[in-house]
C-alpha cells in the first residue's frame, strides 16, 4: 500500500502549488454545494437545465471549462469532494469492498477505514468547528445503509441520507424533525426523489437562526435507472442528437478491453434510450435548484457540479469508469447571491479537480482545516492563481473479497501534438505489485 500511494505521489505534477491564507470575511458567506449523480458536462444548457442556466447568466458566475474528477466513480469521486484529497489519501478507490464504500471512509468501530482522511476530515467538520450550521440532503456514499444505519458522519447537524440510484420505494435515514430515524417512502408523486429532497432542503434553508450556513445538496439524478418526475416522463428524446465519431467504434489505441468489447444494433437503442432518460431526470433536478435559489438569503456561495462523467456509447461504453474524457470531464460552476465579496464573472479554462472544491470553499469561508487533520488538502484553490498542467487519474477492481486493491493509475496533461486526445495509453516501465501503469491521457487544446 505504501508503495503505491509513493508512485501516486510522485507522478501528481504539479505547477506553483501554494495555498494562500484565506481571511474571513466581514460577512461570512453562505455556503451550498449542488452535486448531481452521474451527470455529463455537456448537459448543463439552458434546453436540458433552464433553471440553472438562468441563474449563472444574471447572477456572477464562474464556469470552469476543463473540470475534472481523478477517479470516475461515485463513492471515491465523492469522498475526494468531501476532503479536497485523492483516493491514494482517501483509501477509497471503489464503491465497495476493502477499499470501497461507507466502511472503507469511516473510522472504527462504525467502519474499517485505514487513512487518517476520513469522514472526521470533512468540509463539513471544518464548517461546523467554525459555527457554520450544517446539512447533508440526499446521497451520502455507496454502502451507507439508509434503512438501519442511524450512523451521522462528524460535522452534520441536519442529516437525511438516501440511497444510490433511489426514486421510488426506498428508505431514508434522517434526523429532521427529531433524533435519527429511519423512514419509508413509497410510489406516490409526492414520494419521488426529487421532490423529497427538495422538501427537506428547504426546511433547512427556511429554518430562521443567525449562523451562517453549509447545504450539501446531493441529487440521486440522473443516476441510473434515471426515472423522471412526473411531470418530466419523456419530455426529451435522443432525435437530432448528433453521434460523435467515437460512438460504437474502437480502435487501435484503445485498450483491449475497449477493442474486445462487442457491440449489436440493439446497442444503440438501448444506449439513447438511457441518454434521454437521463435528460429527463436531469430537468427535475433542474427545477429543485431553481426552487432552492429563490430561497437563498444574499450573500451565498453556490457550487454546482456532478460526481462524475458518463459515456453514452463512446469508444463502445455506456457507464462509468475509465479514462476517457465522457467520464473524467464534469461540470463545474461557482455562483453568488449577492455576494459581500462578488466573484470575478467569467469563464476559466485552467484544469480544476473536485478536490480544489474544499479549499475554495473554505477560503471564501474564511475556514480553516481541523486541528486534527494530518496533512493539508491536496487540492487547489479555483479562484487564487494556482495553476496545474497534469494530474492523476486512479481507479481500481478488487477481484475476490480481501484482495490486494489493483490500481490503474496514470497522468492526465496537456498535449496539444497528443495523437490520442481522450485515453490513457499503456506505457513501458517497471511494473509495481498490484499497481498498473497505464501511462497519460492527453488534454485537447
């Protein structure tokens, strides 16, 4: 394990790395993080999310152009959002398993967590330390069991935690209204994901106190099966969409995986069927945030982004996980609500990672890390003049339960001459146990 958290680390390049003490505002800002689940950079467009795009065009807005994730999964995608960390920090490489997971994040005796980053080094932990109110509505991390835990990570006031992939028929763990409790909810409009959720946000939003806040809004949409609300059923189809070269193909470049996977007519069907769902659970999605703005006080900071990409039949993949930039890429936007300090409006096209959330957030904050944390954040701050040219990309399968993790790991840059612009190539080099080296991903120009 040493071994290859020492090769993550030294392949992590990166340019003018400097963290600049953040101070506290005269007003504290509010804070909320918006993040979606499985959601494409490319579907943030005032067709698929009205609601937002109307937002980010009448309000001070930073849109970040080339935004990433470092690992293309949910749990460690989101555990890396939650510390500002890498999975080799984190200990969380996949959604299960020894190094996956809820157990894999948390500390004993409620899980079996192995890295001193964990959830008792959370944003969250640093936004109540600093007498900030704190929420978490709607997906914690893969493996937390809505239905018996009565589990609350350190740091959150308000918790209401549902599952993966939950719209319909599914329980939720919350302490809204009284101590922990778990609760049923059923196949009535009124039960849909999408509207519950928003429900308890507001009743967080709406609650009248002095503090400042922190709102982690984490959409089960559009998630697999991305079932719409309603009033969304088939308001989108995949007709006119224009299919990239890459859709079904493979080619001599790609990874045997890749090159070896098979693709039928029935593919396709099935592929933008999928894409329109997702669009379609998308747009309710859309709505909650447009209810959630109006009611926002001044002086909030809004963060919206999703956990990770997804590939709707490019390079012959419908999913997640890999290198490829229908995975890796996601979006990325900063907004204010008549902020004390306004952001400088505009768009950046420098490569910022989920991890770079925490640090950002927190300067504005004017927070700082716990005490107790050993090491500072790994990531960047958006807004300051930090820049990188490269970064890691990791992800790993465990074949049997107690295995060693298997991480592929490798360096994503900037190379304009790249022949191969969206995947990470093999390369020579001396082969470390349990580790693949599976070279660099090359950003396009």
């Amino acid at each position: 394990m040493k071994r290859s958290l020492s090769l993550a680390l030294a392949v992590a390049s990166l340019v003018a790395i400097s963290h600049p003490v953040a101070q506290a505002a005269e007003s504290r800002p509010n804070v909320v993080i918006i993040i979606t689940d499985d959601q494409r950079w490319d579907s943030v467009t005032a067709r698929y999310m009205p609601q937002l795009s109307s937002i980010l065009a009448n309000n001070p807005s930073v849109t970040f152009t080339n935004s990433f994730v470092p690992n293309t999964l949910c749990c460690p995608s989101r555990t890396s959002t939650l510390t500002g960390d890498y999975s080799h920090t984190t200990g969380v490489y996949g959604n299960g398993g020894q190094y996956g997971g809820f157990p894999a994040f948390t500390p004993a005796p409620d899980g079996n967590g192995i890295s001193p980053i964990n959830d008792t080094t959370t944003i969250a932990v640093d936004m109540h330390q600093a007498g900030y109110r704190t929420a978490l509505v709607g997906k914690y991390l893969n493996g937390y069991n809505a239905r018996t835990s009565r589990y609350i990570p350190p740091g959150w006031d308000r918790w209401f935690s549902v599952p993966t992939g939950a719209y319909y028929h599914y329980w939720a763990a919350s302490n809204f209204g009284g101590p922990i409790h778990n609760r049923y909810f059923g196949t009535t409009k009124a039960d849909y994901i999408t509207r519950v959720l928003t429900a308890r946000a507001s009743t967080f939003l709406q609650a009248n106190q002095a503090d400042p806040f922190f709102l982690y809004y984490a959409a089960t949409a559009p998630h697999g099966p991305a079932t719409a609300d309603p009033r969304d059923v088939d308001r989108f189809n995949s007709a006119g969409y224009v299919q990239p070269p890459s859709f079904g193909a493979s080619s001599a470049v790609d990874p045997h995986y890749i090159q070896d996977r098979p693709w039928y007519p029935s593919d396709v069907k099935t592929i933008n069927q999928f894409h329109a769902a997702q669009l379609n659970a998308t747009y309710g999605v859309d709505r909650s945030i447009g209810q959630l703005w109006n009611l926002l006080p001044d002086n909030t900071i809004v963060a919206f982004m999703s956990d990770n990409g997804f590939s709707w039949g490019e390079h012959r993949w419908s999913n997640k996980m890999i290198p490829y930039n229908e995975d890796l890429r996601i979006p990325m936007r900063l907004v204010g609500r008549n902020l004390a300090s306004p952001l400088s409006a505009g768009t950046d096209p420098r490569i910022v990672l989920n991890i770079d959330l925490l640090p950002t957030l927190e300067g504005m904050a004017g927070v700082t890390t716990s005490p107790s944390r050993p090491s500072a954040p790994e990531g960047l701050e958006m807004l300051g003049s930090a820049t990188r040219s490269e970064f890691v990309i990791e992800h790993w399968y465990q074949r049997r339960s107690g295995g060693r993790p298997r991480a592929a790991r490798s360096r994503v840059r900037r190379n304009p001459s790249s022949r191969c612009p969206c995947v990470a190539r093999r390369r020579g080099g001396r082969r470390r146990r349990g580790v693949r080296r599976i070279g660099h991903w090359h950003l396009p120009e």
